[in-house]
C-alpha cells in the first residue's frame, strides 16, 4: 500500500471552522467535539488513498473528484469530504460540504 499525505485547502479549513460552529450554536460544545473526531476519522480514513471502501469518484462534479461521506464505521455524520488524489500520493481535501447540498454548485472554476 502507497503512503499518501492530506493537504487541506483553505476551503476545507473553513468549511470544518463553520461545521463546528454551526454544532456548537445548535446543539452543543460537547457534539461539536465529537463531530471533530469524526471529521478527524473520516479524514485520517483518506491515509489509507483514493480507492478507499465508500469513496465514491464524482466526475459529474469536476475532472478527478471523489467524496467520501463522513458516516463511516458506525459514527453518524451529513457531510461530504471532497477530494482529489494527486500523482504525489497527496490526497488534496477541497471542501466538507453537507450532504443536503448540491455539490457541484460549491466548486469554482479553478477547482475545476
């Protein structure tokens, strides 16, 4: 098995900022800390590469996109993490979106 690395865009950084605020407003600081551990397992879970169990390619999206939702191993979550895998081994996290959400409408062109 490869080693791959996780970058994280500036997008996701802030996509993850917002999905914290937004638990602890709603429900609470405590389910916001859990929520980050899942986020957490979810993205340690990329490590592992592309073709991961439940990583799903989304070209309708753009060239090379994947998601994998944040539900895995029995933990409960409504977000996506996408992402595309480069020829570095390098797993680039572009957003973590809800999973409500029409996702190609969150990519830019330059995403594209």
């Amino acid at each position: 098995m490869a080693n791959w690395t996780l970058r994280l865009a500036a997008k996701a950084e802030q996509d993850i900022a917002d999905i914290l605020a937004w638990t602890t407003e709603q429900f609470s600081r405590q389910q916001a800390e859990v929520y980050a551990e899942t986020l957490s397992l979810a993205l340690e879970a990329l490590l592992e590469g592309p073709d991961i169990v439940d990583a799903q390619p989304r070209h309708d999206i753009a060239p090379d996109i994947h998601v994998l939702h944040v539900a895995r191993k029995r933990r409960r979550g409504r977000h996506f993490i996408a992402f595309r895998p480069d020829k570095k081994h390098r797993i680039n996290v572009l957003r973590i979106l809800h999973d409500s959400m029409d996702l190609a409408r969150h990519f830019e062109h330059d995403e594209q």
